[in-house]
C-alpha cells in the first residue's frame, strides 16, 4: 500500500525535486550576478573616485610656475587608467543599486562618446607632461574637466 502511494505521488515527487533544483540553481544564477553586478558597480565607484581625488592636485600642480612633472605624471597614469577601465565599466544589467542613471544602458552613443573623450583627455595630458608642455596638459585636462560636468549633469542621479 505505501508502494502503492509512493508511485501514485512519484511524478508529482519528481517534479517538485526538478523545480526545487532548477529554483535552486536560478536563484544561485540571481546571486551571483546581483554579487557580480554589485562588484561591477563597486569598481567603478572605486575609478570615478580615483579619478576625483587626482583632479584638484592636477589643476594645482599644473598651475605653479614649478611643476613637479613626476607627480603630474603619476596621478595622470592613474587617472588614464581609471578612465580606461570605466568604458568597459557599465555592462548591461550593472544598473540595479546604482547612482547612474538607465539612459547608459537605454541609450549609450553619447555617453560612450563621452566615455571616449574623457579618456582621450587623459592621454592628450600624458602627452603633455612626457614632454614637459604645460599647455598641452592642461589642455588635455581642460577636456577632461569639461566631459566630467557634462557626463554628471546627463547620466548621473543626485539620489
């Protein structure tokens, strides 16, 4: 009689085992990528800020009349590579918990090409300070200023 029972139940017990599984497995599939996308979001914070702190030491150091070229260089390099790793920085999907705002995602032509002229602000500034020429930099920083205001006026919440 349990036998009986057991046999009756079985395609039921089976896929109820299948669905507890494959929700298992979903739900995994959520957690990892709400964690990716929550690293994702955390690095590019991490670039935007590095990007931050190295801007005023730059527009200071660029405006003495003795430029310490190998500190400008430093907080080039590193501002360059942040503005590097933050064209990849926005995947599909990195939206959820974020300050920016979905027009990235929605619409990324002018905000990539934003992207792009912050980054070749940046190496327009390390051309300028490889050859020690304070307009050439400070031009490539000029750039650089002008694309963050426009980026944060478009694509960013204040909330």
């Amino acid at each position: 009689m349990f036998t009986q029972k057991i046999a009756k139940y079985l395609p039921k017990i089976i896929k109820f085992g299948f669905a507890m599984v494959l929700g298992g497995v979903s739900v995994a599939a959520i957690a990892n990528s709400e964690e990716s996308n929550k690293q994702v979001i955390e690095a590019r914070q991490q670039n935007f800020k590095t990007i931050e702190q190295n801007m005023k030491p730059l527009n200071s150091t660029l405006n003495t009349d003795l430029i310490d070229w190998s500190q400008v260089s430093a907080l080039a390099i590193t501002s360059h590579q942040a503005a590097i790793e933050l064209q990849s920085a926005f995947l599909k999907g990195s939206d959820a918990g974020s300050r920016a705002k979905s027009s990235i995602w929605s619409k990324p032509a002018k905000f990539n090409a934003l992207m792009s002229q912050m980054e070749q602000g940046y190496a327009d500034m390390l051309e300028g300070v490889e050859r020690e020429d304070t307009a050439l930099a400070k031009l490539g920083l000029k750039q650089v200023n002008g694309t963050c205001k426009g980026c944060h006026r478009q694509y960013r919440s204040a909330w």
